[in-house]
C-alpha cells in the first residue's frame, strides 16, 4: 500500500512539472514573438509593463489549459484562486475593526 501511495505521489510530482515546464516555455515563446511584433526593447520600462499587464494573465490561462490536458485542471484552478486570493488581501484596505479587536 505504501508503494502505491509513493507511485501516485510520484506521478502526481510528475505531472505538475510537466505542466509548469510546458506552460513556462510555451509563454516565454510567444512573449518573445509578440514583443518582437510591436517592437519592445527587452528589459526596457515598457517591456515590463507589457509583461505584467499581458504576458501574466496569459500565462494564468494557458497554465490551466495545458493543466487540464493533463487531467490536473482542480488542482491549478485550486492553487491560483489561493495564490489570487492571497494578493488580493495583500493590496486590500485593512478595516479599522479588525485592527481594534487585535488590542483587546
């Protein structure tokens, strides 16, 4: 029983780094192509930019594509609801309660 259970864990380890490899590769060859189309200079201000606001949600995407090919869809939808839900408290307004209720 153990040894099945280390097999599934095994392939499971697998499997998800498949996917991030795919997806990384896969994203970093088409940012190439399209910031080669519109002329960004690499590491220049406006590369960045392009990165963070076009190439970011892109790989989100292509990630829980390439996921569910993979039969491992729940588990990436899983892990970047938490990780989107961890920025999102991370640049959210602190209410002023929660603050008081520490002092107590």
């Amino acid at each position: 029983m153990l040894k099945r259970f280390w097999e599934h864990k095994i392939t499971h380890f697998t499997v998800v780094i498949l996917v991030f490899s795919i997806t990384g590769s896969s994203v970093g060859r088409i940012s190439a192509m399209i910031s080669t189309a519109i002329g960004l200079e690499r590491f220049s201000l406006s590369w960045w930019i392009f990165v963070v606001l076009a190439i970011t949600p892109l790989y989100q995407v292509l990630l829980l594509i390439v996921a569910f090919i993979f039969g491992k869809f729940n588990y990436f939808k899983e892990k970047q609801l938490k990780l989107w839900g961890r920025i999102k408290k991370l640049f959210s307004p602190k209410s002023p309660q929660k603050d008081e209720e520490k002092e107590d």
